[in-house]
C-alpha cells in the first residue's frame, strides 16, 4: 500500500525508491551495447605483441570505449554486490563494513583500469 504522496514521488517502503534498481538496468544495458565493440578489440589484440597491443589500445576511439566499459562494469559491480549484501547480511555492523569495503574494492578496480587505459592512450 502506497501513501498518496509516496505514489507522487515514487518512493517504497524504504523511502529511497527505485534508483539502484534502474541505475543496475541502465548499466546493463550500457554494458550490452559495449559488449560488441570490446570483443571486436579483444579479438584484434589476438596474436599480437606488447607492442601491437599497445598500438591498438592507444587509440583514443578505443579508449574511450573500453574507458566507458570499465565505468559501466565497475558501477553494475557495485551496485549488483550491494544489493546482495543487503539481502544477506544481517548484522548492521558487519553489513556496513562490507559495503564500505565493496565501494573501496569497486572504485580501486575502476581506477586502476582508468590509469591502464589513460596511461596506454597517452603513450606514456
């Protein structure tokens, strides 16, 4: 059952609504369109040298598409893991720990792969 005004403002019984669900849909399929273009850059780094990679990987359009692939699959991360930890963890103490440690690991992962990818694009 919804208060007339939790109905206007969309929001549930938790009071913070539906935006990790949708931001988990938008990053997925963020990650479905990035998808094809990754694989084909995966499959053309297939057989070649620390030096061709390099090449291949240090063009900007390419850059960009595995920088917006990682950001995608950095935040469906942690908002997948998120949730799951929410759902399953119990103790208030221990759930808040576990999340802050899921933000620390996803936001390490996403900027260590920024630094790969920028430093490589540069030509550093």
């Amino acid at each position: 059952m919804r208060t007339p005004l939790g109905r206007v403002r969309h929001l549930g019984a938790s009071h913070s609504g539906t935006s990790d669900f949708w931001r988990q849909r938008v990053t997925a399929v963020a990650l479905t369109v990035l998808i094809v273009p990754v694989i084909v850059v995966v499959m053309m780094l297939l057989g070649r040298n620390q030096a061709g990679a390099a090449q291949i990987l240090g063009s900007w359009p390419i850059a960009i598409i595995m920088l917006l692939f990682v950001i995608a699959s950095a935040w469906h991360m942690k908002i997948g893991m998120q949730v799951v930890i929410e759902d399953y963890v119990h103790n208030e103490k221990l759930k808040l720990a576990t999340i802050m440690a899921n933000n620390f690991f996803s936001a390490a992962v996403a900027l260590a792969s920024i630094y790969a990818i920028l430093k490589l694009s540069s030509g550093v």
